[in-house]
C-alpha cells in the first residue's frame, strides 16, 4: 500500500485497537436476516434507500470493517468487493466468510484511493464506514470513478443535528449548540487520536453534484420507540432521536 495521508494512518490505528470489539459482534451482524441501517437497526424495508432488487449488481461496500453489509447483499445475489484500511478488521471479514460459507473480494485499501478499474460498480454503499472516516472530498470522487452511469451511492452519516449537538465524544448529543454549523469538515474528538469527517448539507449537494451525481433522496433516521439501544456513549439517546435525527442516509445517482 502506497504512503498514506496521516488522518488514514491514524484512523487505521485507532480501528486496530477497536477491532477485538468489532470481531465480537461481528457473528450476530453477519447472520441478520434483515438489512438494518445505523445505531438503531432501522430496517432497510422501512427506509428503501438500496435497490428494489440487488441480483446481479456488482456493489463496493466502502469501509467495509467487518463486511456484514456485503455478507447481506451477497445473500441478495450481489456481486459484493468489501474495501477496507485496517487488516484486523479484514481478518475479522475473512474468518466470516469461512464461518458462514460466504465468499466475495476483501481488498485493503484506504477508500480516498481503491486500486479497482474506473466504471467497475453499478452500486457504493457505506454505513459509518468511509462516510464518517475518509475525506469525503478524496472518497466522494472516488466512488462516482467506480461506478457506471446510472450508478448508486448510499451512505450513512451521523445526522448533522446530532453532531452540532455533541459537546464531545463522551456525552450525548443536547439541546445547545456548542459546536458552529460553518466551516464543518474535519472533527477531532478530545478523548480518541482518530479522525471523522461532517459537513453541511449544503456542502454535502455541492459535493455530490459537483463530482457527477444527481442527489435522490435524504433519509433522516427517526429512532424507533422501542427496541435494542445502542452502546456508543457519544451518540445521541433514544429520547433525543426521537425528536430530531440523529443519523442521514444520503442517496445519488452516477450521471
């Protein structure tokens, strides 16, 4: 792998650390039945962001961590390729695959720069993966590259509310806004050495139009009212994501 930026190089090791708690979960994630999106497992049947029908459709899963959402897909007749920066959390993918007889491409790689051909993908999906953890003006071309015209980018994100919200990495989010709207793109938490990318909504249309999408829909998760909470202390809680939303799911279509 080439030299890469530092943010990538510092992610990765804060990913290494964490991995042992990824891996834990990672059997109960690969044999869910239903696809589920963010902290609160919204069903995709509820939010309709994929394709009606993934048969057949070759899909870059980008920040693939442990591929559970490739695993889903594949089972779906996709064609999956899970692309990730750190190797333990590869390692993890690969000791799924064996486990559930589930085979597609793990490749490592930082989602800024993916060693795979242009127009190779008619769908790139990223939940917290590359959404949250690269550049989005690296990743963000980088997928409209990968894919075909007519291609499909879905990606979740932390909801910017929540995000303004946050004091920082250890509280919820509130109802102040202790962190300014403008200028949003690289987030450094005190209490961690990784680094997460945010920005506005106007800056996210420009971002997508500007590399060759046509923005379709902005999903904004509302939390069930009842059901498994999550674990992240970080993040908002049930009460406050019933109110305002606390994850977006972006969709837009390769021109």
């Amino acid at each position: 792998m080439s030299e890469l930026p530092e943010h990538v190089r510092r992610n990765r090791d804060e990913w290494t650390s964490w991995a042992p708690e990824y891996a834990a979960e990672a059997s109960a994630a690969w044999a869910a039945e239903e696809i589920t999106w963010g902290i609160w497992g919204v069903p995709e049947s509820e939010v309709g962001v994929l394709p009606e029908s993934v048969e057949g459709l070759d899909v870059v899963e980008l920040g693939c961590g442990t591929a559970y959402i490739s695993a889903w897909l594949a089972r779906r007749g996709a064609r999956p390729v899970g692309v990730d920066v750190t190797p333990a959390q590869l390692e993890t993918a690969h000791e799924m695959q064996a486990r559930f007889g589930l085979e597609f491409p793990l490749l490592e790689a930082g989602a800024e720069t993916i060693p795979l051909p242009d127009a190779s993908f008619d769908l790139a999906v990223s939940e917290y993966g590359a959404s949250i953890w690269a550049d989005p003006y690296a990743w963000v071309p980088e997928a409209a590259r990968l894919l075909r015209p007519g291609g499909e980018l879905v990606f979740l994100v932390n909801g910017t509310l929540a995000i303004l919200t946050a004091p920082d990495e250890e509280k919820p989010s509130g109802r102040e806004l202790p962190r300014p709207y403008f200028g949003l793109h690289q987030l450094q938490w005190a209490n961690t050495d990784s680094v997460e990318f945010h920005l506005g909504y106007g800056d996210w249309i420009r971002l997508l139009r500007g590399s060759g999408f046509d923005v379709l829909d902005l999903v904004e998760l509302r939390a069930p009212e009842s059901g498994r909470d999550h674990r992240y202390p970080g993040l908002p809680d049930r009460a406050w994501a019933r109110q305002w939303p606390s994850e977006d799911i972006w969709r837009a279509r390769k021109r």
